[in-house]
C-alpha cells in the first residue's frame, strides 16, 4: 500500500506540474538578427526548467531556411518533434547570415519553408486542441502570421472565425517590437516596419492583451551570447550562428530584444521589468511607432523599463544561463 501510495503522490506531482508550465507558441523571422535564436534557446530552457511547454514554431519569414533553422535547434534541445509552421505567400523575405549555415552544418536534409506546414493552419490545429484562455503567443519577429490567423475562417479544426479562436483558446499576446518611448526612424528595420499593415491590424484588432517589449538601448543593456563563446558550449548551432552574425561585430555578445520578450512570456514582467499600464501602441502606416498615454486602450501594456534598483548585467547573467540549463524535459 505504501508504494502505491508513493506512486500516486509522485503521479500527482507530475500533473501539478505539467499543469503549472506555460503553454507557448512561439512566433519568429528567424533570419535578420541573431537574438532569435537566443530566444528560442531561451525557451528550451524553460521547458526543461518544466516551466514551459513549447506547442510549436511559427516562422514569419519567407527566407526559406529559417524553418530549417528552428529545426536545427529543436533538435539540439531534444524536441525535434514540435511542428513548425511557415508563412506561405504574401510574406516578407529578409536575408540571414546564419539559417543556411546552419541547416547545411547540422541538419544537411532540412525542409525548406515552403515544405512546411502552412503558418496558420497549424495556429488553428494547435489553438483548437488547448484548454481555452491557456496559450500564450510570444512573436519576435513580423506579425504576419498573426494578422492573417485573425482573418482565417472556419475550418476542420474549430467553427469559430480566427479572431474567435484566439479570443476564446489564448491567455494574451507578447509582442517584441518598436522602440519607446517612440520610434521615428524610417529606416526599414524592426519587427513592425517590414509588414506595417500586419501590424497596424494586430495592434488594432487582437482580442486578448497585448505586452509589447522593447528595443534600442532598453535591449542593449542586456549584453547575452556570451555563453556560446565559452569551450563546452562553442560547437552547438547556438554559438554556430552568433559567430556568424557577430563576426563583423567584432563582438561576442549581443542585445536581447527577443529574450526580454520570451522571459515576459513564462514569468511575467516582475522583477526584472517595470509594467506600463497606461496608454496604447500607436502604430504609423510606415511602421513607426509612439506610445501615447491617453487615450488608455485596456489591452495595451509596455514593458521597456527596469524595475528599480534592478542591474541589467544580473539581468544577462540570468538569461545567458537559461539559454544552457541541461536536460532533455519533455
């Protein structure tokens, strides 16, 4: 009796925990910036921490490697069976320094984008099969994918609209992009500018809260990378691809806009980061960005502060190790 007992309180600890991980989509270019890549790391270490469960890889990239990129690096952590899906059609390419390097070093037969699942079906498949108001969707990259998630009609897995889907299945929305107070930059770069009128709709028109997370000097301070330079670590695709795309840097870190986003999406913002509650995003036609405190759109919030007396350095050292934490947790 007492091993039975034994038995069902250690079945018991499993369901506590398996319940208490953060369900997440993760939404990436997976191309132009390397900080990607440190933040899907990043996210693996959260799952085996057990505090987060990855449902699957959204690439908004038309870069036909970039698929095979996340896969690379799924596989590395031991979950090479998350679905990844990829934006088909009317998506923006960027050039990367790293996806096909990768793919050819680590996994020479990677499928290319357009072997892919399509981006929102799989948002539909994935949505559909979870608890309602469980998922949360972190997106470092252009939100293509989701402004046409809001747009999909009924289909085989579920008879709601998309913007049904995702009001009733997701918890709210990590957005990492835009610079703030305000970016008037019209230079082309940035997670907004490439598909502005994405962006200007998700703004707009996502049922659910939105964190938006920031960029520039805020994700500047946090310098990560600097793990994947060190000998036990130098040979993984992580390290593969930040020398790639620091080399003419001439550095061995980087800022970390898309980790900052991931740590938001598991933990919340404290108590690394002060949580603006006033206000809303006020996305331009170009893609540029200012956020406005009046007048107050209750599904906005910002996060591009730290909390006081917090050291951005503790901040790096933090998310250097979890880019790292080993074992293979499902």
């Amino acid at each position: 009796m007492k091993h039975i007992g034994l038995l069902i309180l250690s079945l018991l600890l499993c369901l506590l925990a398996s319940a208490q991980r953060v369900k997440i989509i993760f939404d990436t270019d997976m191309d132009s910036d390397v900080d990607d890549v440190g933040a899907l790391a990043m996210l693996h270490g959260f799952a085996n921490l057990r505090e987060a469960e990855i449902l699957a890889v959204m690439v908004s990239s038309l870069n036909p490697w970039s698929p095979g990129a996340v896969d690379v690096i799924n596989t590395y952590y031991g979950r090479p069976e998350i679905p990844i899906g990829a934006v088909q059609r009317f998506g923006v390419y960027h050039k990367s320094k790293y996806a096909r390097r990768l793919c050819e070093e680590f996994k020479p037969n990677a499928k290319l984008g357009e072997d892919m699942p399509e981006a929102t079906t799989l948002y539909r498949k994935v949505l559909a099969s979870q608890p309602d108001t469980s998922v949360v969707v972190v997106t470092v990259g252009d939100l293509t994918n989701l402004s046409k998630l809001l747009e999909t009609e009924a289909d085989q897995f579920s008879s709601l609209k998309g913007i049904d889907l995702v009001r009733k299945k997701v918890k709210h929305l990590v957005c990492m992009g835009g610079r703030y107070p305000a970016d008037q930059d019209p230079r082309p770069w940035g997670n907004f500018k490439s598909d502005p009128r994405s962006t200007q709709h998700v703004a707009a028109a996502w049922p659910t809260r939105i964190y938006f997370t920031g960029g520039g000097a805020f994700a500047d301070s946090v310098p990560t990378g600097k793990v994947f330079f060190n000998e036990k670590y130098k040979h993984t695709p992580m390290a593969h691809a930040y020398k790639l795309f620091l080399e003419s840097w001439k550095r061995n870190w980087h800022h970390s806009a898309d980790l900052i986003a991931v740590y938001v999406a598991v933990k919340g913002p404290r108590p690394y980061f002060r949580l603006e509650e006033r206000g809303y995003n006020h996305i331009f036609e170009d893609g540029t960005n200012l956020w406005r405190f009046a007048p107050n759109d209750e599904r906005h919030f910002l996060v591009s502060e730290f909390a006081g007396g917090i050291d951005p350095m503790a901040i790096a050292e933090r998310f250097d190790s979890l880019m790292v934490i080993p074992g293979q947790a499902k």
